[in-house]
C-alpha cells in the first residue's frame, strides 16, 4: 500500500495511522506512518508555546501528543476492528474545538491494522456538530437537561442527574464533585450506587486527610489535557498506576475495575469532575458520546448556579465590610416580624455605631475611613461568632443573635463593649436588647437598641468632644 500517495489524495489535516495488535487482541504500539502536507503543517507548526517538531513519518504516536487513552481507543477500534469512528471534542489541553473522523484501511498482516485519521478545528463551538449525535444519545441528554431544570433545588437536580448517569453508564457508582479553584476547595455534590455495589464511597477517601493539591490536581494529570479519561481494563488500570499510584491504589482498594473521569469545564474554568465506577465496558463509546454532551450542559449549569448564588450574595452582602447589608437586615426582621415557623424562641440585638468616621474620612480620607468599618465589622464578626451581622447604613451596624442564652449574650455585649471603648484605634457606640420573640415586638426592641447606642454614643462625645467634628444632632 503507498500511503503517502493515499494520504496525499486527502484535502483536508489528515494522517495515516497503524496500530499493532498484540496476541491476546489488545491494543499494541501506534505509529503515525505519514501525513499530508496540511497535517505535517500542522504538526511542524502547532498553536503558540508550543515546543517545535518536525514530522518524521512512522514515528510513534506519542513523539507528537501526549498518551492519551480515548485517542489509543478510537485508533484501535478504527485499525483493527475495522469500525469507522467520528468525535468532536474540546481537548482540555487546546483552545480549540476538533471535528475527527477514522476510516478502516485494508491490511495484508493480521498483527498490525491502519485507518486515516482526519481532522478540522475551530475556536467556538459549532452546535450542530454538538448536537449530532444518535437517537439514543439525544433522548438521554435531553432527559439530563430537563432534570437540570425540574425544580429549583440545585443539589436535588443534580443528585437525580448523577443518578441517570450511573444508569447510562451501567455503572455500579457514579459521582459528581464540586471544584472551588480560587479557594481550592472541593465538595461531594451526589454519589449513588447500585444495589449490588460493593464500591466504597469516596467519601471515606476524602475522610482519610486527603488534600486538594492530591485529589484535583491529580485528576487533572490523569485527564491530561483531554476531554476524559477511560479505564477499561487491566492493562489500562496498569497505566494509571504509572501516573497516579495513590490514587490508583485507592480505587483497587475501594474495588474499582474500570472508571470514567470526566472534568467539568466551562468559559475554560474546571467546575468539578463527573466519574462512573465499574461501568459497562462493552458500551464505553455510547457512554464516552453521551458524557461529552451531558457534562457540557451539566457544566454550563453548575456555572450558572454559581453566577446566581454570587449575585444573591451581592444583594445581600456589604461589599466593603463583607457583612450582611440593609436589604438583607430587612428581610430578617420582616421574617422575625411576621412570625414564621423555625423562627428562634429568643433573640438577642445589638445596635453598634462607629464613632469619629467623619472625622477620620476628612482628615484622613476616605480610604482610611473605610478601613475603620471594616476593622470594625471584623470585630464584631468575632465577637458574635455564629451571629448575623448587618451593615445598617453608614457607620452603623445591627447585630441579631438568636436562640443565645441570655447570659452568653450579656458576656458577649460587655466583651463588646469594652473593644469599643479603645479610643486611640478604633470606638463604637453600642447598644443592646435581649428579648423572648414570642413576647417582644422585634420592632420595638430595634428601637429600644438604638437608644440605647445613641446614649452611649452621645456620652461618647461628650468625653471627647475633639472627635465629634461636627455637632452630635448633626452625625
């Protein structure tokens, strides 16, 4: 067979491939045998920062990429079992979207098979590429989005989509974790299992002092740069073991045969990661095309729940302080108010109001002011640990401390109060209430709390009357 004058029959990036096959039908070494011109273009002249190659014709294949195992799968699968095979992924290690199509080649030696491999890539997504996909593939990922929006609980959507998932995958266990990669922090967000599993939960891997560093960047390796990773068998799992030991321990240790990884990426932050544990083997192409489409619209979603919860803490936080604002002070004593049920039996407020800001915005400015309310607001996060503290407006704050004992709030106000008599830093007026909800209009003991501050605040001047800048009426 000439294979240059075949591949050079070809128009658009495209390869010949050879894969040998070992005796026991597992897939052996994979050579790239030769290109075309728009292929060894390609290869000699890859995005930026990429190190320099030049093709040199039945090279293996890892001389140009990384070991990738889907890549290894869909060359095998093309070669030697003659299955003409079609994906469009987002390689995590490209900023690019790539359009690859197999094709079987003939082959006079049982022990090696060949395929053409071609390729197209853009920068954005093309959906109807995206979309298609089989009949089955479609309704399982419809069914996926329509979770996703069955009701407005988050977790709840995406426990009963990790459930389907396990039932797609046939797996025995199916997960999906949660990656903070600004605070590298993690959380379990669902896991499931058969009813015959005997798969440990990984959360009793993650009990065992396992760090972020560990865990995500580790799966992150694994992945390497593709769209998922796909253990199907032994001499796969022998692979992992090579890259990642503690955890490929972990996995023979919790009872895992074959796994599939995949990482949820969106806007090129990773959100999380997708796994499904003892899957079927037999359907790993259905699962691979099914997971590439779930997981960007899962993805998409965790995204947009994370958008919504920050704009509900912008509404709801200081953005200066980093306490609760007046919106949100509003609607917790509109609920404390009106009386609804899982209200607190007591509650404990404290009215605190900084003295001298105006002074220190006029002397000083108004970046030293601001330092004062937030040295402030840091004081009484402190003291009232466990409590919610609201920026009122201004210089003024409001504490509610519900369901303390009446005596921990007392030691808590005093402790309070003698922080806030530091004149030389940093002093506040404060003034505090104790009350039973049930029998205490929570409107009124605002009130009462307020003039109270306002008398310390007032006496407060009255000692130091070279802070006040400005008569009290005034402030």
């Amino acid at each position: 067979m000439e294979l240059q004058k075949l591949v050079d029959s070809f128009e658009g990036i495209t390869c010949i491939i050879s894969v040998e096959k070992k005796s026991d039908g597992s897939c052996g070494e994979i050579r790239i045998k030769a290109g075309n011109a728009a292929f060894i273009k390609n290869i000699e002249t890859p995005y930026p920062g990429a190190p320099k190659i030049v093709f040199v014709p039945d090279s293996p294949y890892m001389t140009f990429l990384p070991k990738d195992l889907n890549f290894e799968d869909m060359c095998y699968r093309s070669a030697i079992l003659k299955q003409p095979r079609h994906t469009y992924v987002h390689p995590e290690r490209y900023p690019l979207w790539f359009n690859i199509y197999t094709m079987p080649l003939a082959s006079d030696d049982d022990s090696v098979g060949y395929c053409t491999y071609t390729m197209e890539f853009t920068q954005e997504a093309d959906m109807d590429m995206m979309s298609n996909r089989s009949k089955e593939t479609a309704s399982d990922v419809l069914k996926t989005c329509l979770k996703l929006r069955a009701s407005s609980d988050f977790k709840k959507n995406v426990n009963d989509v990790v459930q389907d998932v396990r039932g797609i995958c046939g797996a025995q266990g199916c997960g999906l974790m949660l990656v903070d990669t600004d605070e590298r922090k993690y959380e379990i967000a669902a896991e499931c299992f058969s009813h015959d599993s005997t798969l440990h939960s990984i959360k009793e891997f993650l009990n065992s002092a396992v760090d972020y560093e560990m865990l995500v960047e580790t799966w992150k390796k694994c992945v390497a740069g593709s769209d998922c990773i796909i253990v199907k068998n032994d001499s796969e799992m022998e692979y992992l073991k090579t890259i990642a030991k503690q955890w490929y321990d972990q996995l023979v240790h919790s009872g895992v045969r074959s796994i599939v990884l995949f990482p949820l990426n969106y806007n090129d932050t990773l959100l999380g990661f997708l796994w499904a544990a003892n899957f079927d083997t037999n359907s790993s192409v259905r699962i691979k095309e099914t997971l590439e489409l779930t997981t960007f619209f899962l993805a998409a979603d965790i995204s947009n729940h994370h958008l919504l919860g920050r704009l509900e803490k912008m509404s709801t936080m200081d953005m200066l302080t980093g306490v609760f604002n007046r919106n949100a002070m509003n609607d917790r004593i509109t609920q404390l108010a009106q009386g609804e049920k899982g209200l607190p039996d007591t509650i404990g407020i404290v009215y605190a109001d900084l003295n001298g800001l105006k002074n220190m915005n006029d002397t000083h400015g108004h970046n030293a002011g601001d330092a004062m309310l937030r040295s402030m607001a840091d004081i009484l996060r402190r003291t009232f640990s466990g409590c919610s503290v609201y920026r009122a407006g201004g210089d003024e704050f409001v504490i509610l401390a519900e369901n303390i004992g009446r005596d921990e709030f007392a030691r808590r106000v005093d402790e309070l109060a003698r922080l806030g008599e530091n004149g030389e830093d940093i002093s506040f007026a404060v003034g505090s209430i104790y009350c039973d909800r049930r029998s205490q209009d929570i409107q009124a003991a605002i009130r009462s709390a307020d003039e109270m501050m306002y008398a310390n605040k007032q006496q407060y001047y009255e000692l130091h009357p070279e802070r006040r800048h400005r008569t009290f009426a005034q402030q």
